[in-house]
C-alpha cells in the first residue's frame, strides 16, 4: 500500500490527528475516503473527538453532507425494520439481524457515519420458506432476474434471492447460513443460532452474539471477493473489537469460537489486517505462525484495498482485485461445479446482451 494512503489511515486509527491535516492533505483524504466508504465514518470521529471546530470548513461541508446521508439511512432502516417485524411477527422462530443491520438497531460502534446497502436478515433453515412468504405478504418480490439465478441460490447459496419492497425498495437478504453449503469452509449455522442475542428495543429480532457479529463481518469480508467496501468493513470489525477493549477474556474466546465455528483463517486475516493498517496490537504468535503460508492471501488483500480508490489504481492492484474476485468464487464452490456456473452466466450474458449492427 503506498504512502499516499497513509493520511486516511492515521485519521482512521486517531481520529485527533485530523485536527493538523493541512488543505494538501485533505485533497487526498477525501476523495480516498468518499470511495472507500469511510467519509461518513470519518465525519462521526470527527465529531466524537472534538475536532470539527479545526477541520477547514469548506472540507466539513463534505464531511457533514456524507454523515447527513448516513443518518438519513440510519433513520430508513430502522423504519423498514419495524415493517420487517410487523411481516414477520408470526414466524416461530428467531430472526437475526447481521452487519449493518444489527449496527443500527443496536446502536453498536460501527453505526455512526456508515452507509448501507440493504437489510441482511438470517433464519433457521427450515424457516425460510415461511419467512420469504410473510415477505411477499409484506410487499417484498424476489429480484432474480431468471430461472438460473433462482435455481443457483436455492440449490448452492446461502440465501434466497434477495427481495425488494415493490413500494419502498428497500433490499433484503435472507440468509439461513453466513457461508454457502458448497463453501470449503464449513460452518454451521446452528451454534450461531443458538448463541444469538435479543436486541434491546426490537422483541421481534434477535442478533448474534459479539464474538459471532465481529467473525461473521470478517468472514464476509475475506470470503466473498470484492473490494469495493474493503477498508470500510476492515474499521467496521476494528470497532467492534475495540469495543471489547476492556474485557481481559476477549481475545481467547474470538480465537476459541473462530476455531468452532471454522472460520480461524478470515478471523487471522482481519487481525493480520488490522495490524498492518490500523497499527492494533496483533492477538500473538500463535495466529501468524499458524498461517504463515497464507502470506500471499495477506497481500493480496492489502493490495486490492487500493483499487477501491479509483484515482489510485495501478496494474498491481488491478491484479490483486481480479486474484481477489477469482479466490472469492474458488472458496465458494468446486472447481467443477464454479466452471458449470461460470459458462453459464457468460452464455446468459451473450443471450441479453444487445445486438450491434
């Protein structure tokens, strides 16, 4: 990672420093910041520190204008959660809240100044079925836009198609596991279930439990191969583990239930990734010599951070992005079973695409 990075790391590991950014400085900030989706995260800390008062303020302006979006959002999701409990509110059993979701509704860290996408929600599996029809009750329609695709997430994935408010349209994920059953690593979602916490004001929702909320983000955002939100989910999981600062026991039960729940290599690179970009104080020898050999993953990953940045992006991060999206699908399914699903994409996307004359 080059230093031209290094300004927008200091403000996100000390926010203070910000208050001694001169005009240079922030013109790489926050275009850095505005495409790696941590502009709004900045403004917050910004805020939470004191430190407005010395930002300059035409970049305040930007600043402000990126946490009024998130607040905005914020407010959007909490009410769509309270009509997601309404539809929901005959299901028999939990429905958890994940990542942003859960932020929110339990106003947790990562919350302020963070941008959403959609409303990941997760059900045993044999509620699914139940769960997507009180949706559809509710206003929601799949978003599968063929058979194929309807097919491929209800045999392979994790999730359902997602589902869109035909109103509102607000996004939902329903998930019955965090990793697909065709995944080569395996974790089971029942331990997570059963672990989940109520969330304090919404009776209807459950969330999971700390160790489980902060392993689920890393595993999504080590498993899943796309780069755009990397940094953003990397500070994500940064707050939540420093939230746990001042409990002694911490770090011994996230090693413990990351081994449980088979997902020690994407808990090892949030640490490995945390410490090499955050300067955090990495949890010991033991995780590093354990997968030493995955160094090059390491890399990778650091690198493709870059190419969220558009106006950064060079050829060695282009190939980090593109070895990132190949080893996100490689981790997803059998090699056989990810080359029938590819072909068949490509063959789906020559069909709609337009004919040139």
């Amino acid at each position: 990672m080059n230093a031209s990075w290094q300004p927008l790391l200091l403000a996100l590991r000390d926010p203070a420093a910000m208050a001694g950014f001169d005009a240079a400085t922030w013109d790489r900030v926050v275009p850095m910041a505005f495409w790696t989706g941590v502009l709004g995260r900045l403004a917050a800390e910004a805020r939470r520190v004191g430190v407005e008062p010395r930002i300059p303020p035409p970049v305040w302006r930007h600043l402000q204008a990126m946490l009024a979006v998130s607040d905005e959002q914020a407010r959007a999701v909490r009410h769509e959660l309270q009509h997601l409990s309404d539809a929901l509110a005959e299901l028999p059993g939990p429905v958890l809240l994940l990542k942003g979701a859960a932020y929110v509704a339990a106003g947790l860290p990562p919350a302020p100044g963070r941008i959403f996408g959609d409303i990941d929600l997760m059900v045993p599996h044999e509620q699914i079925g139940a769960a997507e029809a009180a949706l559809m009750l509710g206003g929601w329609i799949s978003q599968a836009r063929t058979a194929y695709d309807e097919r491929y997430y209800r045999q392979w994935m994790h999730e359902i198609p997602p589902m869109v408010h035909i109103r509102r349209r607000s996004v939902v994920d329903l998930h019955h596991a965090i990793l697909p059953p065709t995944a080569r690593i395996k974790t089971p979602p029942g331990p997570i279930l059963e672990a989940a916490q109520p969330v304090p004001g919404w009776p209807r929702f459950h969330m999971p439990c700390a160790e489980d909320l902060l392993l689920h983000s890393a595993t999504h955002l080590f498993h899943e191969g796309e780069a755009t939100r990397l940094l953003r989910d990397l500070v994500d999981i940064d707050a939540l583990w420093v939230a746990q600062a001042g409990d002694s026991g911490w770090d011994s039960r996230l090693a413990d239930r990351a081994a449980a729940l088979g997902v020690a290599h994407p808990w090892w690179l949030a640490d490995s990734a945390r410490e090499r970009l955050l300067l955090r104080q990495p949890l010991g020898e033991r995780s590093t010599r354990a997968y030493w050999g995955n160094g090059l993953t390491r890399a990778v990953v650091l690198s493709a951070m870059t190419r969220a940045y558009r106006s950064g992006s060079d050829a060695t991060s282009s190939v980090a992005e593109a070895c990132l999206y190949l080893r996100g699908h490689w981790l997803r399914m059998p090699l056989l079973q990810l080359s029938k699903h590819l072909a068949v994409k490509a063959w789906l996307g020559l069909r709609s695409s337009p004919t040139t004359t």
